[in-house]
C-alpha cells in the first residue's frame, strides 16, 4: 500500500485545513495518510524534528510519499540527509520551501530560526533520495522569497510550481485546499 505523510510547519498542527483537505483527499484514493504532529511546534529544533521523522518514519521506500509544509520541508531535508544511500521514497512535495527567509519581526523568531538558516543542507544527499521533487511556491509569500524557487530547481531537479496569491499557504492566508499538491502526489505515485 502506498503511504504519504504529512509534515507541517512551524507553530502548526496535522489539523491545519489545507494539510486535513489533503489527508481526506489521498484516504479516498486508497493511500494510507499519516499526517505527523511535530514535537514543540512553537519552538522547532533541528535535531527533535529531525529524530522524530526517523523514528515516524522508518525504513521508507518507493511506495512512500512525503509532504512538508515550510520549516517543515527543512527537516524532512535533513531527514533525508540521514537515510542510507538504499532508502529511496517515491516522492516528494514541498510547500513553501526555503533556505533563506524574510520579514521575521520578532526577536525570538530570529532566534528559533538562526540554526535551520546557518546549518547547510546536505543537498547531494537529499537529492539521491528520490528523483521526484515538487517545490510549491506563492508569488505573494511574505516569509519566503520567490527567488527561493531556483534554489530548489538547482539543488534537487525539483519541479516548480508557483500559486498565485496563496501567501505562506495558511488559513490565514484563506487557503484551505491545495489542488497542486494533490495532483502532483497522485501523479507521481502512478
């Protein structure tokens, strides 16, 4: 059975509406979901982030899928850096994906941020784990460049997709289904 799990963002939760849409959406489609509630979702840490995906998601491989959102494309990067050369998922799509970020205001968000921001990504690494990378962008985030979508183009042959007027992708921002995301993974899993 093909599985797909769900990593969500910073200060976020798995009951987020767009990341609860996609879950009911891959359950009709006879995958088994596991949308992940990340440890101290207020104050992510690379290494707790990091050891939670490896014990939640052990001995992945092509019948695996995975969705991030955000701060949590990062560690599932990290996490990928991590697997033996042999654990290769099926795929893979990241929602507003970033190396760099812009307009954090709050002292305590730059501090929370600072080490996911100067920790390198091992990208050779995480780019062996799957040849099928999705990077879904907003042209109107305000904490991610668009410039960003390059990055992830270069560094992991991602294909790139760029919403219109989706923000951070947040009910905030009034998006409560992505349609992208779920085309993508359903294609990629064929």
């Amino acid at each position: 059975m093909k599985k797909v799990f769900i990593v969500h963002d910073w200060d976020g939760s798995p009951n987020e509406p767009m990341l609860n849409w996609l879950k009911k959406e891959l359950e009709k489609k006879n995958f088994s979901v596991t949308a992940l509630k990340m440890p101290n979702p207020s104050e992510p840490k690379i290494d707790e982030w990091v050891s939670f995906l490896q014990k939640k998601i052990s001995k992945p491989d092509e019948d695996t899928f995975i969705v991030a959102h955000s701060i949590g494309c990062q560690a599932l990067l990290r996490f990928f850096s991590l697997l033996a050369p042999e654990e290769k998922v099926g795929g893979v799509v990241l929602i507003a994906p970033w190396t760099k970020l812009q307009n954090l205001e709050m002292p305590e968000d730059v501090s929370i941020v600072k080490p996911w921001l100067e920790i390198p990504i091992p990208w050779e690494r995480v780019a062996d784990q799957t040849s099928k990378f999705v990077a879904i962008f907003s042209n109107n985030d305000p904490f991610v460049p668009l410039s960003e979508k390059e990055i992830f183009r270069k560094k992991l042959g991602a294909k790139i997709i760029v919403e219109p007027n989706k923000g951070h992708f947040t009910e905030q921002d009034g998006v409560t289904e992505l349609a992208s995301a779920l085309v993508e993974l359903l294609e990629m899993s064929n």
